[in-house]
C-alpha cells in the first residue's frame, strides 16, 4: 500500500501550499496566523521558531491552505525526510508555499496518527533522501512522490495499539518539555529580579551604591569574570583505547545539551581536549549570538569537550549564579561585540576573562543557589528521562508500525520504567 492508493480510494488528499503569486513576501506581518513553512517541519513535530504570519485577510483568501488537526505537512526542498503532524495548538495555520500537505479522512482504513509514526521511521527516511534526490544538490517533493511513499500493511488494530503505545511516549516527553520551560523560565525570573532589580530578600535594608556598572547594592562587587571563574581550566588527550562521549558544539543549544556521539579515542577529532565538570557552565565560542551555552549539572565521567567551547569552572562564586549570569543578554552582547571574523565570527578564552559582572555578598548569593539549584537539577533530571525515552520510542517504533512486534505481550510501563532508570 502507498499514499496514492488513499488518494485514488478517496480516504486522503495531497495540496501544495500557494504559489508565489499568491502569497507573497509584502503578505507577512508580524503576528496573526502563523505560516508553516519548510523550517518549521521537524520530524513529526512542529518547529516554532521563525514562524512567520499573515493577516485574517490573507488567510480568508487562502483559505484552501488552511490547516487542521492530523495534517501531516512535508517540506517541498531540502529536508524531505521530514514531516510535521498538525496538532490542535496549529489548527487554521497556513501551509506555507514551500510545502506539501497529506490529509486523511477520519474514516481512512490507515489513521494520520498511525502514518505520522510510519513516516518517522529511518527506513521512510532512506526512502525519502534516495526518491527525491534525482542527482540534484537539494532534494526536491512533489505530489507525484507524496503518492509513491509506501505504508506498512498491517492490520487496524495494531495500527491503533502502535499509535497509542508511540503516543503515550511522545506525550510523556512533550509534559517534561513543559515542565522544563517552567522551571527555565522561574530561575531567569528569580535571577532577574534579585541581580538586575536588586530585590533579593532583605534588599530593603540595604543602600545602593555606585559601581563601574551602576548602582548596585552595598557589600556587591564589580568584578571581571576571570575573578570568580576559570576559563578553560583543564585539558587532555583522549586514550587511545577509551571510549568517551564528545560534546562540541552541534550538541549545544540556549541553555541546553543534546545527545552526544560516543566516540573511540583512536578515532577523537583533534578538537576534543576539554575536561569538563559538574557545575561548569560551557558555551560556544563560534557565533555567540546563537547563545548556545548550558549548565553541566550532572556529566558522566567519560565527557569530554571540543575546544570549541569555552568551559566555565566557579571559583569564589555559586555554579547557580555564574551560569544565571553568563546566560544574559547583556553577558551574550559582550561577546557579540568581542567576536572577530565574518563568515564565523569567534571570541576566545579572554573575552569570557574580561568580562565584568556583578558579584553578590555570600549570603545572598548562597540564599539564591539553594532555590534555583534544585530547579537546575530537575530540569537536568528531566531532561535526561526524555532522552531515555526517546531511546526507547526509537527503539520500538519500526518494530510497532511494521507488527514485527506482538502487541499483545508489549509490558510498556516496565520497558519505560526500565529506560528512565538506566
């Protein structure tokens, strides 16, 4: 079975976003409905970030491209192993023209819930990569190729118990997402209010007094960050023969660390010289106006970093607190301004020395680092029991959608309780 035998049985529909003439650039405005286009469409999943809109005008004159829920939307150039599942949260978004869009009757013999799994399978990801190529630099989808793309012929109730089972996963991944953004979101606004608004328990019995930076409160200090913080404290040559984990910066994001590729020592890239602890703060030294730099709360022993990154160890201050202040805008602003080179712009070990901070008395510091270094943790926590779980979707995923697995003896709790805890 494939997409177009849906199609020819009138169980799905194939659309191409609007052309040029339609949708044009002067169409956008800053909020409104927003645009899915190419780099939106993650794997099965929505990516938020750079989403364009258009006004309720624009919308009501596309309304054709309108999208709802369990639309599944491809990338017309580029990525075509991807494909975003239109949730509730993106109904009436629009696809945009750089996009082609699947949708699925309610009384389709194949659910879009069930095809949005079988397409995040590496084997429909193959297929994709090696159908759209043509021998051409950028892999090019039309609707002719969307019809040709093949499903698992499996019976409907292991298409449902496959869907529920990866959804269940995915749904237990995206609630410790969210909590995750809470937690974030709570450590920048207690540093923000206690370092940038100096309203810190006991502030009110405290003058203010002026410093290099303005006024801060008395007993504060302005110092530079090579006061309270190494740089690049410690270094080494993996083994030959040891296996570790590399951390360079494609696994670094806005305050957070991805998956690392285990690396042979006989096979490490020259750039893997970073010792990196628990505490120590890291941060991108190429483009640091991507501000990717992240907490290391908890690494396993076998980390090492690329010298890409500039790693960050406490001396005379909380890891809590250095790492709420170097994830600044005004701390990422300096090094933008310190950043040399115009196709990668860079700054080394000593702009991270010279940058200058405000540094608390001990008390208060010590007072913040007992409440946002627990969230720190959790959100640690968390994010490793996506990661486990994540494993485990991947796991069983090809082997659901395909029913090489026999559902009825699928112990689920027991396989995730299993994952999280290794």
């Amino acid at each position: 079975m494939n997409v177009g035998d849906l199609v020819d049985a009138g169980h799905a529909e194939i659309k191409t976003g609007p052309f040029g003439t339609q949708l044009r650039a002067s169409d956008y405005v800053e909020s409104g409905r927003p645009v899915l286009n190419v780099r939106n469409v993650g794997f099965g999943d929505v990516r938020p970030k750079d989403l364009e809109y258009v006004d309720e005008a624009t919308a009501k004159r596309l309304a054709p491209h309108l999208l709802k829920p369990n639309d599944i939307v491809f990338g017309r150039k580029g990525a075509v192993e991807r494909h975003a599942f239109i949730s509730d949260k993106y109904e009436g978004a629009m696809q945009g023209s750089d996009c082609i869009r699947l949708r699925v009757s309610e009384g389709s013999p194949m659910p879009a819930r069930f095809i949005t799994f079988a397409l995040r399978t590496k084997e429909h990801q193959a297929w994709m990569r090696a159908f759209c190529s043509h021998g051409a630099t950028m892999a090019s989808l039309n609707q002719d190729i969307v019809r040709q793309i093949p499903l698992p012929e499996v019976d409907r109730a292991t298409q449902d118990f496959a869907a529920a089972v990866l959804q269940n996963i995915d749904d237990l991944i995206a609630n410790n997402r969210r909590r995750v953004e809470v937690l974030e979101e709570m450590a920048r606004a207690i540093y923000r209010e206690w370092f940038v608004k100096f309203r810190y328990p006991g502030h009110e019995d405290v003058p203010l007094v002026d410093s290099a930076l303005g006024p801060i409160p008395e007993g504060w200090a302005v110092k530079t960050l090579a006061e309270v913080a190494n740089v690049n404290r410690s270094s080494r040559k993996p083994d030959t023969d040891e296996m570790f984990k590399y951390l360079d910066i494609t696994a670094l994001s806005e305050r957070e660390i991805g998956e690392l590729n285990a690396v042979a020592g006989a096979d490490a890239p020259g750039r893997a010289r970073r010792v990196i602890s628990p505490g120590d703060t890291v941060w991108a030294t190429v483009r640091p106006n991507r501000r990717a730099h992240a907490l290391v709360v908890a690494p396993g022993d076998d980390w090492i970093a690329s010298t890409g990154l500039a790693v960050l160890t406490p001396t005379s201050v909380s890891s809590t607190l250095l790492f709420e202040t170097v994830s600044t805008s005004a701390f990422s602003d300096w090094l933008v301004s310190r950043a040399t080179g115009s196709a990668y712009p860079a700054v080394r070990a000593n702009d991270f020395e010279e940058a200058i901070v405000v540094v608390p008395d001990t008390r208060v510091d010590g007072v913040f680092a007992s409440r946002v270094a627990p969230m720190h943790e959790l959100s640690w926590k968390l994010r490793a029991e996506s990661s486990a779980l994540a494993g485990l979707r991947d796991l069983l995923l090809p082997k659901l959608v395909t029913g090489e697995i026999d559902v009825s003896t699928l112990d689920l709790d027991a396989l995730m309780e299993e994952a999280v805890a290794s």
